[in-house]
C-alpha cells in the first residue's frame, strides 16, 4: 500500500510544545511523516513530498524562520500541487500576512476573542456526508488561544464555523461554566479585551483554498490535541484524501524521563502549581490553565520538551544547556513569588502590568518585551527544541506497512469467536489500534470484558439481534438495522490497525444483510486494516473475496 501513497513533510521549526503535540499524534495514528526544518526545506526537501504539515506555534515567527527563499520553496511546492495542511499557527502562516497562500486576513486582537482554550463545537458546512467528516461523531474540537480569519474570497470553502463553547472551556483565566451575557460583559470591561465566546458564532475555524495546483486546508482548531477523538478521524481522513503513507503506529518508546534538566524544569512547574498559579486540566488531555498575567505556557512548554528530551537521553544531560538553564530557573523561581504574592494581596497583573520594578525586570530579562518568545527563555527554548529535534530524527522509525488482508473464520465447530479475540489481543499486545465489534448476540459475554480490560474498544450492535432470540421481530425493521449498524461500522474502520467482526457471516447465512452489501464493505475498507470476519455459514463469495479462510470442524461437542 505505503510505495502508491505519498510523503508528507513535517515543518517542526517554530512549533515548540505544538510541534511535539502533532509528532505525538501522527506517531500513535500511523500516519507516516518526515521531520523537516526550514534549512531543509531551502535546500529542497519539498520537492519529493506530496503535503507540507505545518503544526502550531507563532506563524510570524516561522515565517521569518524560512526566510525568503523557504517561503517561496513552499509556495512553488503548493503552486505545483502539493498539499498544505496547517494547524492554528500552521494555518496563520498560510494567510496574506504569512505565506499568502490564502485570501484571508486575520482578526486585529480588538476584534476577536484572542485568549479562549478548550473544547468547542463546530457546524460542518460540508455536510456531515463529507469524507472529511467520515466516522466524526460529534463534531468537538480541540482550539487552544487561536487567531480568527476574515475571508472576503468566495473561492474559499468553510468546510466548519463556530457553534459553541463546552462548559469546561476557559476564555482567559475565566471558567465559561455559569457565565452568561452579563456576566461576559462586565468581565470584558474589567479585562479590557473580548472574552465571550459567543462572539465567535458563525466564523469561519476551517478553511479550504486552492494556491495554484495545489489545496490548503486550515484550521485554527488542534485534530492533534490528546484525547481527540474527532480531531483523530479528521487526520486520518486527511492522510487519505491525499493518499499519504500509512505506518505501524507507535508511541514514544522511551525511558522515564531524569537528570538535572528534568528535575529542574519539572521543579519550576510544580512551584507554579504550589503557588497557585496555574493548574493542570482535566480535559482533553496534557494542557494547562494558568492566572492572567503568568507565563504558564511557557513554563509548560519548557517542561514538556525537556521530559521528552530527558527521556530519549535516559537522563543524560547536555552541558551548554543546563548551564542557562540554572540562571533562569533562579531568577525565575523569584519571578513566581512575587507574582504569586501580588496575586495574593488581590492586585491586578497583566501581561503589560506588572507589581514593582523588580517584577518588570525579572519579565524583560526572563521573556522579553514581547509577546511572543523572547529573553533568556528564547534562548533556552531553541537549545532545547535543536537538541530534542536530533533525538526525534534518531528515534523517528517509520515501519511502511502492506495493505490489509481479510481473514475468515466459519464453520460448524467452537472456537471462531475465540480465534477472532486472539487476533485482537494479539495485535494489541503489538501496539496495533484494534476495534471489536459483535452481532447478533444477546449478552455480554466473557470475552468483551477481558478485552476492554486489555484496552481495546468494544461496540455490540445489539439492536442487530439474532432472530433466534426474538422469534417475533420484524424481519424487514432488523434488515434496516443490520444495515444500519454495518454502515456506521465501515465509518470507523479507518481508525484502526485491527477490525474483527464477530458474527458477520451470521448476519449474511441469515440473510439480514445481503452478500452485495458485505461484500461492498470488504472492499471499501482503507487498505490498511486487517479485517477478521467471524460467524458459521460463510458463503462461498465472501470466501473468495477473504485471503485467508479457517473451517473450524465439529468433531465432538
């Protein structure tokens, strides 16, 4: 399959904590990429990809990064009918102030809400039949302090605007839970920006566009966020829409993290936590919320790298490194104190605003003057980022993987369900995404719980139910659900390594779905999953259409 599909560039410069993010997701999916930096991409390294992924982080900075020359390399790859695929800074960098690759300005931060973070729902303007959409089933996103687009180019597509808000989002320091139009108005007055999300309704949050030959999707939303179960499907669509390499997903095999850098910076984010200043989320996964005013995503980030780093160096430590890093941590160790205490004693600190001049110089020598990445923590980020960037490259082994094959297992004897839970375990045991889905049994039995206690998903279409256990069901009404159910099952396989059907030639021998529809759902299956087809009565056209086929005999029962 991998050698008809092709490569996709990941643009790690300027990404930081956002870079890492998307290696991570990529990486568990098994959605193959290669790691670029803008000197590679100034000398080429375009030129044999079919897609430029480029991740979060500040889009001026990565613009200024590639320079002239890297900016019109990525402008000749789209131009010739390379896809760009950019992620909230990603995407920034693909509008008229960045690449130009878009027909689209950014919001001035007057006009837009510049400081929301966490889940929210977006309307699909494609419809929820777009295969971008497929196996989507809640459209909840993950969007983490994004930019908004003004388009005025009608060729451009919102493939998905703004709806709502969940409840445990925050728009600044401020939890959305309980707050109403009142409320949001007097806390913009008091914060001196726009805070209510509900200013957002309607706007454009992903984008399509065409730059010559090429597509540009942008999405100011993260499908790389943990726990995004959406933002997962929409990759993996994403990778299939462009036909883009498939490998054996895998996670970050490496040691726990230690060392002096790891000690350190882990020891700056929990004296932030101590001192009350910023907190850990509890959805969707590895991010944070912190006091207005307080750097905690820088802290963040600088913990997040230095623990990958630490752990791919199995505690050794690199000398130029930790030698910055012990004069910012001491002056930094001062910095959250006094911004704790001022925090404390009730006075308002802002990013401009700060309690005393010692406060001020600590930030100017710490962050800079600037919003953006900046002071003594710039300097550390990028030795940090390099030295992270050499081990990923060292440890990025990408195994292609062969198109999917599909087995069967019928026949008159015991044993074809358990051989089916078997290859699960078994593919489980090796790191596959592996999904069990069962019909036409009445209760659960042992072999469900033993594999969602080894973590593999379970969905039991028990709607699609055996006529044996319901004499009195309407034949046609359990066709419509078998169908159904069938339906909604093709929509999720592109998700995982591993599919087994368990009792799915049942359903065929009894005739509640027909052999065109199972055999049209063996082919249009993404070439990558291994489909396991289990149930007695196989037919000899799903035979033919299998790789491999076991008869399990009744000998003695």
């Amino acid at each position: 399959m991998s050698s008809k599909r092709g490569k996709c560039a990941l643009l790690w410069d300027e990404s930081f904590l956002w870079g890492l993010m998307s290696y991570k997701a990529l990486r568990r999916l098994g959605l193959g990429f290669e790691l670029v930096r803008a000197e590679d991409v100034r000398k080429g390294a375009l030129e044999d990809m079919a897609a430029l992924f480029v991740p979060g982080g500040w889009a001026s900075n990565k613009l200024k990064t590639l320079g002239d020359d890297g900016a019109e390399a990525v402008r000749r790859f789209v131009s010739g009918g390379g896809a760009y695929i950019g992620l909230c800074g990603g995407a920034g960098l693909a509008t008229r102030s960045g690449l130009g690759l878009l027909e689209i300005d950014r919001k001035t931060l007057a006009e837009r809400v510049p400081s929301l973070a966490g889940r929210v729902r977006l309307t699909l303007n494609e419809g929820d039949d777009s295969p971008l959409w497929d196996g989507v089933r809640e459209p909840e996103f993950s969007m983490w302090w994004p930019s908004q687009f003004v388009l005025d180019d009608s060729s451009i597509k919102t493939l998905a605007g703004f709806d709502e808000v969940t409840p445990d989002a925050f728009s600044s320091d401020l939890s959305v839970r309980g707050m109403d139009s009142v409320k949001w108005q007097e806390a913009e007055e008091a914060y001196g920006i726009n805070l209510d999300p509900a200013r957002m309704k309607g706007d454009p949050v992903i984008v399509e566009g065409a730059y010559g030959k090429g597509t540009v999707i942008a999405s100011l939303v993260h499908f790389d966020s943990p726990g995004s179960l959406s933002g997962e499907r929409v990759l993996c669509n994403l990778w299939d829409r462009f036909a883009l390499k498939r490998v054996r997903p895998r996670g970050m095999d490496a040691a726990s993290p230690s060392g002096k850098t790891h000690e350190l910076l882990s020891g700056l984010f929990d004296l932030g936590v101590k001192s009350f200043l910023w907190f850990r989320r509890g959805e969707p996964g590895e991010m944070i919320q912190w006091r207005r005013g307080v750097r905690g995503l820088e802290y963040f980030t600088l913990m997040e790298l230095g623990r990958e780093l630490s752990a791919l160096n199995e505690g050794q430590d690199d000398a130029g490194l930790l030698e910055g890093l012990h004069g910012f941590s001491r002056d930094a160790e001062e910095l959250l104190a006094l911004e704790a205490e001022a925090i404390k004693k009730g006075e308002q600190i802002t990013f401009k605003k700060a309690s005393g001049k010692k406060m001020y110089t600590l930030r100017e020598r710490l962050f800079g003057g600037g919003k953006s990445h900046g002071g003594l923590y710039k300097e550390i980020l990028d030795r940090l980022d390099a030295l992270l960037f050499e081990r990923l490259i060292d440890a990025h082994e990408q195994v292609e993987i062969d198109k999917g094959r599909v087995h069967i297992y019928t026949g008159p004897g015991k044993g074809k369900t358990t051989a089916g839970v078997g290859l699960a375990l078994r593919a489980k045991s090796r790191g596959l995404r592996v999904l069990y889905a069962q019909f036409m049994k009445e209760t659960r039995g042992g072999e469900t719980e033993l594999l969602r206690k080894a973590a593999i998903e379970v969905r039991r279409f028990t709607e699609v139910l055996s006529p044996l256990f319901n004499p009195e069901v309407d034949m046609e009404d359990l066709c419509k659900l078998a169908e159904d159910s069938l339906e909604e099952l093709g929509g999720m396989l592109d998700g995982y390594d591993l599919v087994v059907a368990d009792e799915f030639n049942t359903m065929v021998a009894r005739r509640l779905i027909t052999e065109d529809a199972a055999l049209g759902f063996i082919s249009r299956r993404p070439e990558h999953v291994e489909l396991v087809l289990t149930g007695r009565g196989a037919t000899e056209r799903l035979r033919q259409a299998a790789d491999l086929v076991s008869e399990v005999g009744k000998i003695k029962h």
